[in-house]
C-alpha cells in the first residue's frame, strides 16, 4: 500500500479483493472523516456507517457538475 499526505487530504493506492483501489483521506482537524474509495466499477463516498455508492457514469457526472460550479 502507498500513501501521500498533502494538506489533510491523504491518498492510498490500496488492493481489495485483488483488485486496485485508490483511497483519499479528506480528515480534517478535530471533525469528521469521510473517504473516497475509487475502484474499477464503482466509487464510495462517505465514512463508517454513512456510505454512499455511485457507478463509473454518477461519479463522472458529480465532477463535471463541481467543475462546472454547479455545486
């Protein structure tokens, strides 16, 4: 497993079942945890029992309505 810190946003090249995930750390100071787990199919969004789970299409589509400052 490798990890890079920068910022509080820590990111980890991760396997699970075989399989390469990347994980980002978004900690930040005396607050909550949440991380983004990208896999090949599929990407979590959340921390422990607040999970939320978006196909390769949702994830493409929630970046490009950030770029684009839509939220």
């Amino acid at each position: 497993m490798k990890t890079r810190a920068n910022n509080n946003i820590h990111l980890i090249a991760a396997k699970k079942g075989g399989k390469k995930m990347k994980v980002i750390n978004l900690c930040r100071d005396g607050g909550c945890c949440p991380v983004v787990k990208i896999a090949e199919e599929y990407i979590e969004i959340g921390e422990q029992d607040n999970v939320c789970v978006l196909t390769n299409a949702e994830w493409e589509t929630l970046k490009q309505k950030i770029l684009d400052k839509e939220i």
